[in-house]
C-alpha cells in the first residue's frame, strides 16, 4: 500500500490534482515542489486522521505514491501518466480511483468485502485478514491504511461504538468483481508454490555465482539497519521506500533528509544505513554525493514482487537462500544461529536476515523460538545458487569477526556458557530449583556493571537489578529466572499476579523473564501485554558478552528492557558501537598502508574514498569520528600533518602504534586497579 504525505482529509483532492499537473505536463522538475491549486493548510481537519502536510510536497516525494499505483513512471522530461493514470485523468472521480486501488492493492477489495457481509472494528477486520490470509503483519497499520482510504473514497461508513460497514459504493465497486478468497489458496497447498520467473538484471547477478564468475565467499556479512518504526515495521516495504526515493538520481543531502524525516530518524542512523544499501546491491553511487537505485533495484520496485529483492539480497549477501534451507523442516532459531556461523553470519545479522524472509512470505515463526519455510520460499530456495550445504568456515568481509567483533572477555564468555548450560538444569549440586540460574543471572550482570543480588524465597522475585542513568536517575528491573529441562518456558510457569506483586513491592521500571527458551503464544501475548521482556538464556549471554568487549554502561546495556523495542534497540547499539571500532581499524591500517607505500599524508575523504571498494564502506564522517577519536587520547598513534578548515581535507600519518596502544591497555589497568582497591577496602 503507497504512502501520501498529508492527512485523511487532502487525499483524495491532492491525488486527483496530482494527476491532473502531470497530465498537463507540469511534473518536470521531481525535486520542485508541485504547484498546486488549493490550499492545503486551507483544507479542513478530518476527525480521527492526521493534520495535512501544511506545504506542497516535492514531485519526487509524490512519485512513490503515483508509481505505487502505476499512475505514473518517470521520465527524461520528467513524470508522465501511464494507461491507468490517462484513465483517472479522463474520469476523476472517487470511483475511479476506488477501482484503480482495488486492482493494484493487494487486499484492498478482500477487507471491503469483510465489511459488506457485517459491520466491523478495524481490530477485528484486522484479526480476520491476518487468520483468513495467514499473513505476518506485525501491527494494524496494515488494515487501518486500506480502511482509512475506503473511508475517505466512501467506500465505508461509520455505524456506532467504532465500527464500520461498507456502503453502497463499496458494494457497487464489490459487484461482479473477482475477490480473492482464502480457498483459493488452500486449494493448492499440496502443489508446489509457482513463483515469478527473475528480471534479466537479476537473473545476470545470480548467474555469476552459479558459473566461475563469482565465489559464495565474495557475498558480503556486512551489517544489516533498515527503518522498522512500530507504526510501519516491514523492513521489505521501508526499504522499497528509500530505493523509490532515489530511482532517479538523487543528492545524497536531500536522500538523506528525506529518510530522516519519512521514519524520523536521527542523521547518524541514517549514515550507519547507507553501506547496508550499497552492500546488498540496491544503491550505487553514480557521482560524487550522487545516488541512485542499481539496475536489479529498478527492476524489483518495477516488478512490484518482493522475491526479486530477496535474490537481490541473496545474490550478495550471505545465509540468505541458504537460511530458508536451514529451516525447511522447522528449526529452533538456536539450531540455525549454529548453522550461519559457518557462513561467517552472527546472530544478529541472522535476526535481520529472517526478518526480512519473514515480511517476504518465505519463512514463517511456526512457533515461539522456532522457524520453517513456507512454501513459497522452498520454491524459491530451490531456484538459488545455494553455497554448499557443509561449507568450510567462511571468514566475515566487513572487518570484524562473526561473533560482534572485538577481544571478548573470557569471563563473560564463561558466564554466557554457564547461563547456557543452568538455564536447562534446575538442580545444580544440590541447590534448590533454579538456585544456579539465578546466581548465574546475578553474576552475569553484575560482570556488566549492574548492582545486582539474588533475593529469591517464597513469594518474592529472583534477581533484583539497579543502575545509574547519565543523569543520576536511578533504574531498577526484576528478574524471574526460569530454569527447564524440557528447554522450554511456557505460560504455565508463569504467575502474571505473582510478578505483578514483585515489581509492586520493589518498585521496578521493569520486569525480564529468562529461560532456555519460550513456547506458545499465550506467553508471548501475556509478556507484550504486561511490558515484561522475554529473554532467552543464550541471547542474554550473548548481549552481556558483547556489551563487556566494548564497554557499554549499564545504562546502556538496561535499554533492553524498555518495551517493546528495548531487545532491538540494545542490538542496534552493539552493532553500531562495533562499527564504530571497526572503522578505527580501517583508519589505522589505511595509515600504515600509505605510511609503507608512498610516505604521504592521508585525509579522511581519501580513506573514504579508498574505502569504497570494501564492504565496510565507511563514510567520510564515519572516518573523521574515528580520526577525531583517536586524536583526542592523547596517545600518539596518528598525528596530523596539515590542518584544514573542513575536517575532511586535513591530512595525517601514523604514528606510534603500538605505543599508543600499550597506552590504552596501561590506562585500562590502571583504571580497574584503582576500581579494585576501592572495592577491596
């Protein structure tokens, strides 16, 4: 379903002006704002919608509502209409653009024709596509989009207590039209899934890999950030957004700006996105800050079929196809963070990966902590170049390890292990049940810097969790550790009124529970409804181990229990500040490079440049953080040469490496020497 800039209550009149200026040929210029013949900020507000967009927008902001409903495609001389777009253009009425969504829009007609049978709240037409239609939404924003513009088409009207039925129109658009009903479907579940045959510019880079052109191990592992905001999270779809943004060439400034403001983004979010783009092979950098959307990006938007962006991504990125063969037969997410590290593939980079196969249909949550392939991504699979099924260690390609990268600390990682193994042994030596998960809990957060001890007894929580924000503020979580030999928590062992007395009692901000892993939905859907986080005993691990190796506070690392987002956002921290480190690296190594070959100074923007070729691909203010980073130790390891204005042209030569590294280590110990004294007196 295209997005529109503006409210409910400027749709329909903008989109039929929209239509009428291109006709006119006055849709020239895409970066021009569109001259538009009413006001907008004129337009009265639309109960229950969003206040319109006070100014006209861009005509390339537009495009990607206009080319979403193949109104109109672009040209050398700017937008001109297609047939479909000549046909509104020749009738502009409601009831045109009403059959021009319920031919283009996949469940447009299916969700109006729920509501011409009984009247419904959007919740329940909501319940009812996602049961009858199996599919994955992961929030009503889905139906609440297609019953906003049926409404505002007058499709639809309101009947009292929030319900709505179709009207007279909408039954007229419904008659004598075909609807896709969920028999269709079932009809053929035992027939192998038809899946669309690639475009030629995508078909020619899969071909690379199936002949001597390309190797599986020149894929990339690089790190994987697109927008997934809780109003809109299919990644698939947010990045279709971003690739129509720059079809046409486009300045990186106003990519960027559009980005930030489409998914209200910080810029530095935005930054650490742009080489994901450039490594799966959907933007390319045409000119100096000039962007544009590759030949097999253009034929996926072009095509309109997900698929064509999975092989794009499969094509040159890792434990793509290969992923859905993991899963054919119903895995454990654990089983198959086994099989990805042979890929040189991370877990996190895994949990990206599914989800971007689980919005395309191809890989499916048959239960909680497990995956298998649907249909559909079997027959895909089956058309991949796939890498071999046993494949030898494939070392990463975005300079760091597979394993989040850095020197981790061998006691975290023994802590990790030692969650892993008690969290499936609720008696341990003797101890009561579970004892030895909840001092491992304990201890594990503690190594991370948390004030952390084990209350336990009857009718009280197991770990209490305290930290300090930025500002002083004091945090608290409790912790239910859940220990199960089966391997599996479910809402059996678990007492909602219980923890609900425990938060009470310690007055905590949040609540974790902790288990081997998690089975059914009713857990699931109690945890999202309480705001408890439901982690699994090696994910906690994993986080802690990783969040030792670079240092993150515990202010930091405590964001994973903000719901619902908090487990995302705390990864989403360990990749950047990973990335961060990574491109330090790439910084000195470049230094050292041209300190051996020319003896010359080197500038941010030359490493950049040079960097290009890799698949860190770092920006150039990526490279001035990290200059500006390292320059601001104090520990010699680069040193400036000639100084400029604009950071990015000043140049610098290396130093004393290793020195300056024995530095860090000896303030290091210095530092934890004197934190040790503390704690020992």
């Amino acid at each position: 379903m295209p997005g529109l800039l503006g409210g409910k209550a400027v749709w329909l009149p903008l989109v039929l002006e929209l239509v009428r200026l291109v006709g006119e040929g006055r849709a020239t210029n895409l970066d021009s704002a569109a001259d538009l013949s009413f006001e907008i900020s004129g337009t009265e507000p639309r109960s229950g919608g969003a206040a319109p967009k006070r100014e006209p927008a861009t005509w390339r902001e537009y495009y990607g509502f206009l080319r979403g409903l193949r109104l109109a495609e672009s040209t050398a001389g700017g937008l001109r209409l297609t047939t479909c777009g000549l046909s509104l253009y020749s009738e502009p009425t409601a009831a045109r653009l009403s059959e021009i969504f319920a031919d283009r829009v996949r469940l447009f007609a299916e969700t109006l024709s729920m509501l011409a049978h009984e009247a419904l709240t959007v919740d329940e037409v909501d319940d009812k596509v996602r049961y009858l239609y199996e599919q994955t939404w992961r929030s009503r924003g889905n139906t609440r989009i297609r019953m906003d513009w049926q409404e505002i088409l007058g499709l639809i009207e309101g009947v009292g207590n929030r319900r709505w039925q179709a009207t007279e129109a909408g039954r007229e658009l419904l008659s004598g039209r075909i609807v896709v009903t969920p028999e269709a479907f079932a009809s053929g579940d035992n027939d192998p899934a038809e899946i669309s045959k690639a475009p030629a510019e995508i078909a020619t880079i899969l071909d690379e890999l199936r002949t001597a052109a390309r190797t599986h191990e020149s894929r990339s592992t690089y790190n994987i950030w697109v927008p997934s905001p809780p109003s809109n999270p299919n990644k698939v779809e947010n990045l279709r957004i971003i690739v129509n943004a720059a079809f046409e060439k486009i300045e990186r400034e106003e990519l960027f700006s559009f980005i930030c403001q489409r998914f209200d983004l910080a810029r530095s979010s935005v930054n650490s996105m742009l080489p994901f783009m450039r490594a799966s092979g959907v933007l390319s950098e045409v000119g100096r800050g000039v962007f544009e959307a590759t030949p097999p990006a253009r034929a996926w938007i072009d095509s309109g079929d997900d698929l064509n962006f999975i092989r794009i991504l499969h094509a040159n990125m890792r434990f793509i196809g290969e992923m859905i063969r993991s899963v054919e037969s119903d895995v454990p997410r654990k089983a198959m963070y086994a099989e990805a590290k042979n890929y040189g593939v991370n877990v996190d980079k895994c949990r990206w990966i599914a989800s971007f196969l689980v919005d395309a249909g191809l890989i499916e949550e048959s239960r909680y902590g497990s995956l298998r392939a649907t249909s559909l991504g079997s027959a895909l699979a089956a058309e991949l170049p796939l890498a071999d099924v046993s494949p030898t260690q494939m070392p990463a390609t975005d300079g760091r390890h597979a394993d989040d990268g850095g020197a981790h600390s061998n006691k975290a990682a023994n802590l990790r292990e030692q969650l892993n193994r008690l969290s499936l042994e609720p008696f341990t030596k003797g101890q009561p049940s579970g004892r030895g998960l909840e001092v491992a809990i304990r201890d594990l957060f503690h190594e991370v810097g948390f004030e952390a001890r084990t209350v336990g007894g009857s009718g009280d929580t197991d770990i209490l969790l305290q930290w300090a924000g930025p500002d002083g503020s004091q945090s608290s979580a409790i912790v239910e550790a859940k220990a199960r030999s089966s391997g599996s928590v479910s809402h059996t062992d678990i007492s909602d009124v219980g923890i609900e007395t425990h938060k009470e009692r310690h007055q905590t901000h949040h609540v974790a529970i902790v288990g081997p892993s998690f089975s059914g939905d009713t857990i699931k859907n109690m945890a999202e409804r309480k705001q408890w986080v439901l982690l699994e005993a090696d994910r906690l691990g994993a986080i802690a181990e990783a969040a030792k190796s670079i240092g993150l506070r515990p202010c930091e690392v405590g964001v994973m229990f903000q719901m619902p987002n908090g487990l995302t956002a705390i990864e989403d921290l360990l990749a950047a500040r990973g990335r961060e480190l990574a491109i330090i690296s790439f910084v000195i190594a470049k230094l050292v490079e041209e300190a051996n070959d020319s003896k010359e100074a080197i500038s941010a923007r030359d490493i950049s440049r040079d960097g290009r070729r890799t698949d860190l691909s770092p920006s150039v203010d990526e490279v001035v953080a990290a200059i500006t980073t390292l320059s601001g130790l104090q520990i010699s390891a680069l040193r400036q040469v000639d100084k400029a204005d604009d950071p990015k042209f000043s140049t610098y030569v290396v130093s004393d490496v290793s020195a300056g590294a024995a530095q860090l280590r000896a303030l290091a110990d210095s530092i934890e020497s004197g934190a040790a004294s503390v704690a020992n007196t």
